[in-house]
RNA sequence: UGCCGGAUGGUGUAAUGGUAGCACAACAGACUCUGGAUCUGUUUGUCUAGGUUCAAAUCCUAGUCCGGCAACCA
C-alpha cells in the first residue's frame, strides 16, 4: 500500500486509499474490467483497463477480466480472444481471474425468482411499443403497467415459462417493480430479462432468457466480491438501479461501489464502437488491425508501444471531465519513448538521384554510423557510400526560399556520416522534372567533418543507389480532417471528414542494414520518423514499413507559415 | 419544462480556505553531423454575479453554459 498517501492522485484513488483506511472492505482491493465481446478494445478501453489493474495492482488487491455477455446476439467468442491479447499486450494480467458473466446466468436466474418471490419483480406482458409508452418521458411521470399487480405465484410460474421456452422473443419480460413516477427513467420498472431464442456463445441453447445489464452486471459484481466498480459517465444514472438491486437481493454488505469516470476522447478520431465497425465495414480502412485506428490492435500493428500508451494514459489523468485530448499528447508519448530506444537507419522516402562527379566510378566505401545517439551502447553500423546515391527529392530546391539550408544549385552541404557535397548542375527530363543532381564532393570532409573547420549548414540523409534495397512504406496522417469528426451540418455525418488522405504509400529506398528487419522492429528513418516493420504484409525481400509518428518537422512549420 | 453530472490558459490536469503549478501545443532563442533530441525563455487560465472570511479556484446563494439519461444494448 505504499502508494496510497492523499495527494497527487485523481479522485478514484482517493476514494479507494479512503476505503483502505477506513478498512471498510477488510483492506482488500478488488476491481473488474467488463468488456462485452463485441467489437475490438481501443484506447478508450485502454484508459479503463489501466485505471482498474494499476488501482488493483497499487492496492496488492487484483482486477478481474470479467466478459459481459449477457446478450447472445451481439456477441462472438472470436472478440473473446482479440480482448484477452489486447490487456496482455498492454501489460497486465488477470491471473486465475477470468469470468464470464454468463457463468452467473443459474445464479442470476436464482436472483430474480428472489426478487418475484418478496414482490419485487413482476412478469409484464407489454409490448416493446407499450413499454415505451407507459415508461413515460424525463418531463411526465410513466404509469403502471396492467400486469405490475399480478400474484406472485403467477410471476414465479410465468417466468419459470419464460425460461422453459413456451414463449416467443418480446412475448414478457421480467421488470423489477420500483416506481413508475420516479424522475430518473432507469428506475421506472426497468426490464431485468428479456426472451431471445439465441444461441449463445458460451452456453449455446441452454437459454432463451437472458438477464439485462443493469441486473446482471452489480450481481456479478457482487458474486465476485468486487469492492470498487468503476465505469464511465453515462452509467451515473444507473447508479440508483444498482444499488436498489442489491439492497432487494439482500447481497450482505459491504457491497460494491460503483464511481464513474469520463471516457477518453481523442482528436481527429472516433472512439465508438459502431463508427469504428462501420469504418470497417465500410471499407474506409481495412479492419480492425488497420493501422490508422484507435483501435488496440491498431495501433500495436502501427507501432506504437503499450509502455508509451500507459504513459499517455497516466499523463491525461482520471476525472469527471468530458473532454477531448489532444492526440498530440500521445504522438509526443510515442516519440519520447521511440527517441530513446529505436535504433536510427537512413531510408530515402521520395528519392531522387544524386551522382558526385569526382567521386571514382568504381570506389565504395564503409561510412561508421551511430545507432542511436540517445543510447551510445547501442553501437554504431557500417553503412556503404558510392557515386551514385539517393537523397530526398524534399531537400533539393532549385530556388531556395529563405531559411532553406538544405541542397541548392552551388551550395554545399553535408551527407550524414559521409561528405561535404556541392550541387554543380541538375538533369531535368523534357517536363522539367528533376532526374538527377550532379555535385562535386570535398575528399578531406570523410565522415562529415571539415579539417579546414568550415561550416554547413544542412546535413542530409542518403542510399547509396547500388547497395539500396526497395522497400515500401505506408505514411499515415489523422483518421479524419476534423478535430471533433463529429461536428458537422446538419444532415452530415463523420463520415464526411474522414480524411482520404490518411493512408499514402511510397516506394523507399532503404540502407542494407535493414534487410534482416523482422515484423515488428522499430526504427527511426533519421530526419523522417518512426516506422515499423508490417507484422500483416511485410515478407522477406518485400518490406513493409508504417510510419509510426513523424518526427517533429519545424522546417515544414516555417515553410507553412512564409 | 424533469433528473444526474460537469465547468481552472488552445488542450489535458494540479492546488482539498493560505504564492494558481505541471504536461502537451504555440512562439522566441541557444546548441546540434537528424531543421530530431536537448536547454533557456515567452504568451495564454479559475464560467458570471453576489455573499462568508484577514484570506476563496476551493465554502454558501442565484444564474449561465456544456454533457448524459426516454434499447426487451452494454
């Protein structure tokens, strides 16, 4: 418990250091992380999953992964497994602790025979529509339905039917009978089972009723002695029906709590998981795993590490805030890490052909390269220079504009770890595009210095044309244009701002060192960014690298701005 | 017009009656064999109006604005 002092932590870890104090769960600390397998965790989920295992884990308590499935349509067991890898991934673990709502269902099914039995629960035989109606609005009170009176051994025979299958989907359903007149709608005789002649992904046809979230989720809760139960905002008028439904089951105390927190959200993307399936289906990207989604999967295949999305996490906090975080926050995350371990290699996005005119036809030689100036350990790479070489087509221009210090016709500049070349003419082909660039280099400037201690202003990053191998690499930029995709005219969608140029590939030219990449490895491309090597597409001979998060680029924001 | 929340720089947060701080972003400069990294500095904030108090972001009152809630979804 050493980190349970009062400050600097948010309002959750307050109140759970306050429940420890107070030794109001016997100093136990068990949490639950609920997801419904669904659809694919993303990083709203994340921010959940670290806030229930980091508050377990503070607490020497433990968190369970708990699946939600208490509705057979919506739920498929191949998300079970894509769930289970995702909260590994992101570091933790459940131990012994793996549920299933599901499990509860004899239990749960005990439960609500109680609640019949001491007149809390009623059989009711309204339709959807009806329902609806007699519910009422926030504004007007909802009145009673007809069978809210019925005896209680008609209850108890009726929803025995119920679960023997003698009636139809939408035929009854089992309410808890509270207060039809009560200003918060959860409360007004809520639906606790409903009929579906599903089969389920657990428990196939043993059931064709299936009890609610409201009801199964604080059973469950309970069953498993869970002490804080924490989800997100809009669960924060469902409060009152959790703990009613405690308190009528007799559950002993002392009994869960649930807090609310706000979800994340992020800039420039969606976080729903109907928008996000929708993107899928779609075809707006190419599945769950694309690398531009928030997804878990997602972002694990672009790159990003779990170490940099906890770190993301723990900066942004835990409130009762419903904002929205600047992605930027989390590309500087992935950055700082990537900055410190990923080694450096030189990759010519869009090459261009530079040829050095006194440089021998038929010389090669080893230039020693640093692998990763944050890290000297890492070592340094021998890396082969020759006549002919690729540079960035970027960091060529024939009139350059003020504060370029990049390559221009007559000025010198420095190729990283190799020599001081001058531009002596540029070959155009007959549209005026630049074929290649012919320069002059300076012999006593090998490795990068000058004797005579002249100065240079830029330094570029090269292949040498002969030892480059070809490689692809996929640019990524923001999933939508708009910062809130949401916000749109009337009659708009999302879909409206999503951004066609969030995915754009080239063909790079990449030092030989990189050959051995294996799907997965990270690096930087000096002066360009992060990449990772493809864990889907990427073979052997045929690189595949995404772009993690570019470097920072204050060229491009002086160029933007003049 | 109902109920439940929330409001601190552009964004995310801290301060729990006692100097409004941190991070990101932005801007300026230093340094640099990555226009990266690093370092230094700058701009920008307590929703409003009253009240309590020696002292209010914090407590009280009244407003304003924003979000959520009317699946037999979770």
């Amino acid at each position: 418990m050493s980190d349970m002092a009062d400050t600097g932590k948010d309002f959750i870890r307050e109140i759970v250091a306050e429940d420890f104090r107070s030794n109001k769960y016997g100093g136990s600390v068990v949490t639950r992380f609920p997801p419904e397998p669904n659809g694919c965790l993303h990083i709203g989920h994340a921010k959940a999953i670290c806030l229930d295992f980091g508050i377990a884990a503070e607490g020497n308590g433990v968190c369970h992964l708990r699946f939600d499935d208490t509705n057979p349509v919506a739920e498929e067991t191949e998300y079970v497994e894509a769930i289970k890898e995702d909260v590994h991934w992101l570091g933790w673990n459940w131990g012994e602790h793996l549920y299933y709502a599901s499990d509860y269902f004899e239990q749960l099914y005990e439960y609500a025979v109680k609640l019949i039995k001491i007149g809390k629960a009623y059989v009711c035989a309204l339709s959807v529509e009806e329902f609806k109606e007699y519910r009422g609005v926030p504004t007007r009170p909802g009145k009673e339905s007809p069978s809210r009176n019925r005896s209680v051994k008609e209850n108890l025979d009726l929803f025995e039917r119920m679960r023997a299958g003698e009636f139809k989907d939408g035929e009854y359903v089992l309410r808890a009978k509270i207060d039809m007149s009560s200003p918060n709608l959860h409360m007004r005789d809520p639906a606790i089972y409903r009929i579906k002649h599903a089969r389920h992904h657990r428990t196939g046809d043993r059931w064709c009723i299936y009890p609610m979230y409201d009801f199964a989720h604080c059973l469950s809760d309970a069953i498993e002695n869970i002490t804080h139960s924490l989800c997100t905002l809009e669960f924060e008028v469902h409060r009152p029906l959790y703990d009613w439904i405690l308190q009528a089951v007799e559950m002993p105390e002392p009994r869960p709590r649930q807090i609310e927190f706000a979800r994340l959200n992020l800039s420039y993307t969606v976080m729903s998981k109907r928008k996000l399936l929708q993107l899928v289906r779609a075809g707006y990207v190419s599945g769950w795993d694309d690398p531009r989604m928030p997804t878990l999967a997602g972002m694990r295949r672009r790159g990003y590490t779990a170490e940099a999305i906890r770190v993301f996490l723990q900066r942004i906090g835990i409130t009762k805030v419903d904002g929205i975080t600047d992605i930027a926050l989390l590309e500087h995350c992935v950055r700082e890490e990537l900055n410190r371990t990923a080694p450096r290699v030189m990759a010519v996005l869009d090459p261009v052909k530079v040829v050095i005119e006194n440089y021998p036809e038929d010389l090669e030689e080893n230039m020693e390269a640093v692998n990763n100036p944050e890290d000297l350990s890492a070592g340094t790479r021998q890396v082969p220079f020759s006549r002919e070489l690729y540079i960035e087509r970027e960091d060529f221009r024939e009139n350059p504009p003020g504060k370029f210090y990049r390559l221009a016709p007559g000025r010198e500049v420095r190729l990283r770890y190799a020599y001081y070349i001058t531009c002596a003419s540029v070959i155009k082909d007959e549209n005026g595009r630049i074929v290649e660039i012919r320069c002059i280099y300076d012999p006593n400037t090998r490795g990068g210095d000058s004797p005579d201690g002249r100065k240079v202003k830029g330094t570029l990053h090269w292949v040498s044309a002969r030892h480059a191998v070809k490689a692809e690499a996929r640019i990524y930029d923001r999933l939508f244009t708009k910062e809130i995709p949401e916000d749109v005219e009337e009659g708009d969608d999302y879909l409206k701002n999503f951004n066609f140029n969030s995915l754009v590939t080239a063909t790079c030219m990449i030092e030989p060192s990189l050959q051995g990449a294996k799907p997965g490895d990270r690096f930087q491309f000096e002066r360009k960014g992060y990449f990772c090597v493809d864990v889907v597409e990427s073979r052997e001979g045929a690189l595949v690298f995404n772009q993690i998060v570019p470097l920072r680029d204050s060229w491009a924001k002086i160029e933007k701005t003049h």
